[in-house]
C-alpha cells in the first residue's frame, strides 16, 4: 500500500511507455468528453478540490486509475492505494487505522483507491462502509464490470458511479503523436517513422484500450530495426508486436462498406454461414463490436420487422448481453443474433409503410386533424365540434369501429401492407377482416400508398 506518486527518476525511466505517459493533469486526458472539460462533472471536482467518493466503471484502458489519481491530487489528500486482487480485510483495517491516526495529529484525509473492487467478497465490500459512512475515508473503486452485480448495494448508494467509455480511435491516434513527440516521457529521443498502415493497426488492434495501445507502441519501436539512425515501423513490426495478422480493413474506407454489406445481405438473403463468416472477418479486422450490433438491430427493424417481431428483441438482448460480458466473451451473442437474425422471416413493410408515411407528412404539410379525433377539455372546444361524432372503440363488438382517423386528404390510404410472411399473415388476415367490415356504400377500398 504505496503512495501512487512514485519520485525516483530511476523508476520513472524503467516504467513501461504506458506508465510514463500516464496524463498528469485533466488538460493532458483523452477521451472520457461527457466527464471532462468546462463545466463537466469531473473537471469541477479537480477544480474544487472536493472529496467524493467515486466508482469508476469502464474497460481496460479507459483512464480509470489516472483519473482517481488526478481527484486525489487535487484534493490533496492522504492516498493509500491496493489491488483487490492482492489485498483483503487485513490491509483495509490498517488502512483504517492509520487514517484514523492521522487525524488525530492533524493530518489531511485519507483517500483510499482500490483497484478491481469488484473482486472484493461482500464481506470485504461491507468491512468499507462505516468508514465511508462517518467521512474516515473517502473511498474511490474503479472495476470492468458491472457495479450493480458486483459491488453491493449500500457501498453502492455511497458512491457516484462514473462510467468511461473505449477511447475512440482520434482519441488513441492522438495518443500515438504525442507518444511518438515526448522526448522526455515518449519515445522522441530517437526518430520513428511508424508508417500510416501500421497506425491503422495498432490504433484498431488496441480496441479502444490505451494501455494495450501504448504497450503494442512501444513494442513496435523496439523490434524495429535503424536505418541511419530512424527506426521505421512498418506493418510486419506493427503485426510482430501485437501478435495478430492485418485483414485487410479500413473502418472509414471502400472495404469496411463492402464487408457490412456483404454481411447484410447475407442476412437479408437468409444465409447464416456467409452471415457467421463476414461477421467473424469484421470481428478479427478491429471493427468495434457495437457498430456491428446497431446495424443488426436496425435489420431487425428493416428487414425482418412483424414477420417475426421478437428479431428486435433478440437484438437488443444482445446489445446488453454484449455490454455486460465485452469481448470476447460478449461476441458469442453477435454470432447467435447473426444467426437468428438470417434464419428469421423477412418482411420490408414497415420500412416501406414508414417511408411512406414520412413522403406525405413532407409534402401535405400540416394537414388539420379531424374534429372527432380531438379532445375537448374546453366548454368552447366542444362548442367548435372537437370531439362530435367520436365512437369509443370498447363500446363495439370487438372493438372494431369503422370511423376515419387519417385526415381528409389522405382518406383511404394504406401505408402498411404485410407480406403475408411469418407472422404477419396473422396480420394480413386482421386487416383484410377490417376493410371487408369498412366496405358499404359511400366507402371506397382502401389503396396503397405509393
């Protein structure tokens, strides 16, 4: 249980790249936007100087443990720092003691850090909580997973849970310049020519985590062999420090589009081996897990929509299946979407009904709601008609009733026409039942919107 604020210039030389470039205030931070800078949360706490007690909750790499050292530093108190995984109840009563210690001669507050909270047993978790409850400490976590499984729920209450976000890929390609321009902390001392394609590689193989990122970096360097004094990073040296072979990928160019539409149409086309394929390809390539996901459950909606209304379901099960478990073992649930998502019946009627409806509401204007569809809270509203001529659906038998509810210029037009597919021909059916009912003298057939 160390102070995190090492001196020794000798080990601040030895420390990994990673280490060395640890940001040392909140203007040298990346990332973490809805945190930091004016007027966010974290940045009036440095400013204030305030003890709090603080969850931080994001994936490797995120900036946790830099963050919990700038609010210590700011606050300018006693900071006592362990690992979860190397620590247990023993060490938390020494910490206890000794803090209570030192405000009994008038030292600062002590500012506990404890790292991988989460693999702190509920025993543990409640030995901190009449300690963070009379103010003795204040306590700051930070974890990978999920604090609403993880940490219970009365340490829980006493904390503000910050959540961190992967760095995205600007944020970590920043991070490479400064690296590679740091004479001091860096590697600028000696001259590296880290070629575009290995930039790429590095920035999409780190996933979003500085750390891996900055450590691949370093790495990279050091294999690199000189020419005339220039150690030139290219992509074999890129590859040799991650471990891991470039697929040919290029998240902002022609490839990432043509990859996610093959995987769409694989989808669309009811084939899940070629879904499963392209998927896998994005995957291993350093596509973020997330953007795949957005876009299958936008296939839901598009492409399978009511003719099997639970693919939605489905989809935004895996968003949160993914979110809990991260990779690789959260990918399993983009693999078994993926597949459901191909063998599913498929129906466009809700795209196409939706883009319909959106054409008329352009270009009709605001067309004027019936009178009958109206509510009428006034004396005056009634008086004008609002509300006349209304029939109250549960007063009908089956609560079917045949009254307009489209204005007058667009009387009669269908926009949704099911594809008679999966479960929409329950759907057709219902419908065709409803205009057969509507159908008598003076109504004309309904007809598609076009």
């Amino acid at each position: 249980m160390n102070d995190l604020f090492p001196e020794q210039e000798a080990l601040k030389a030895a420390a990994p790249l990673a280490e060395r470039m640890r940001p040392r205030t909140l203007d040298e931070f990346l990332g973490q936007g809805h945190l930091i800078g004016p007027g966010r949360l974290l940045s009036r706490l440095v400013e204030s100087g305030a003890l709090v007690s603080l969850l931080f909750w994001g994936p490797p790499g995120s900036g946790k443990t830099t963050l919990a050292r700038l609010v210590a530093k700011a606050a300018q108190a006693e900071f006592v720092s362990f690992s979860a995984v190397m620590s247990g109840v023993k060490e938390v009563r020494e910490v206890m003691e000794q803090a209570r210690e030192g405000l009994k001669f008038g030292r600062r507050r002590t500012l506990l850090f404890v790292d991988e909270i989460h693999r702190f047993n509920k025993a543990q978790q409640d030995a901190f909580l009449p300690h963070v409850e009379s103010g003795l400490l204040t306590l700051l976590g930070a974890t990978t997973e999920n604090p609403s499984f993880e940490v219970i729920s009365p340490l829980l209450s006493r904390m503000r849970v910050l959540v961190l976000n992967p760095l995205g890929p600007e944020d970590l390609s920043r991070l490479v310049d400064r690296a590679l321009s740091d004479p001091e902390r860096g590697l600028g001392k000696a001259p590296v020519d880290l070629s575009a394609e290995a930039r790429s590689f590095l920035v999409a193989a780190a996933d979003g985590d500085a750390r891996n990122l900055l450590n691949a970096l370093e790495l990279a360097v050091s294999v690199a062999r000189p020419e005339r004094g220039i150690y030139r990073v290219g992509l074999t040296e890129a590859e040799m420090a991650v471990q891991k072979k470039s697929l040919r990928y290029d998240r902002a160019g022609e490839e990432h589009y043509n990859l996610i539409s093959a995987l769409h149409k694989s989808l669309r086309d009811s084939d899940p081996d070629a879904a499963l394929y392209w998927l896998a390809r994005m995957l291993e390539a350093g596509e973020e897990p997330i953007y795949l996901l957005r876009r299958m459950v936008r296939f839901a909606s598009e492409d399978v929509g009511q003719a099997d209304p639970l693919a939605l379901v489905v989809a935004l099960s895996a968003v949160e299946s993914y979110r809990l478990l991260g990779s690789p073992e959260g990918d399993l649930a983009l693999a078994e979407l993926a597949v459901y998502l191909a063998l599913a019946e498929k129906s466009n009627s809700i795209y196409t009904a939706f883009e319909a409806a959106q054409r008329d509401a352009r270009e009709q204007g605001s067309l004027p709601v019936p009178l009958h569809l109206r509510n009428a809270p006034t004396r005056l509203m009634k008086d004008l008609g609002y509300g006349r001529g209304y029939r109250y659906a549960h007063d009908f038998k089956d609560a079917r009733v045949d009254q307009e509810h489209l204005p007058e210029e667009l009387k009669g037009r269908r926009y949704y026409v099911p594809s008679g597919r999966g479960r929409e021909q329950a759907a057709a059916r219902k419908l065709a039942l409803r205009d057969r009912a509507a159908r008598g003298p003076g109504v004309r057939k309904t007809k598609p919107a076009t």
